[in-house]
C-alpha cells in the first residue's frame, strides 16, 4: 500500500499512517511518503508501538519514504 501524505502537516500525516497500520492485511508493506519532518518521528513511533518494523530512505532534500511491515 502506498500512502502520499506529501503536503500535509501534523497530526495527518501520523493519523493516516496509524489507520492504514490498522487496516493492513499480515504481510502488507506500506509506503508512506512525506515532506514533513516531525512526521520521522511521529509514524516510527506509532508503527513500532501497533508492532511494525520501520525503514525511513531520503527520497530527495525534503522528501522521504517510510516503509511499515509487521515485525515477524
């Protein structure tokens, strides 16, 4: 699943990560893509909390890729 939360500002981009956490089928990955920093704290946060694995790539200078998937 792909979630683009480019644009928005807290508490979005933390709000549709965590529904789309909860949603996620066992072994669906999801992408989140933003261009707001607090967001690097806040999604890893919630994600490890709900038992996700995080992976956070610099997609360009302000732009970045958060991977989710279900610690095993």
């Amino acid at each position: 699943m792909k979630l683009d939360v480019r644009g928005e500002f807290c508490p979005l981009p933390v709000l549709k990560a965590v529904e789309a956490m909860k949603r996620a089928l066992p072994d669906e990955v999801i992408e989140v893509y933003t261009d707001h920093a607090p967001a690097l704290e806040t999604i890893p946060t919630q994600a490890r909390r709900l038992g996700f694995t995080v992976k956070i790539d610099k997609m360009g200078p302000a732009e970045w890729r958060i991977t989710l998937s279900r610690s095993s």
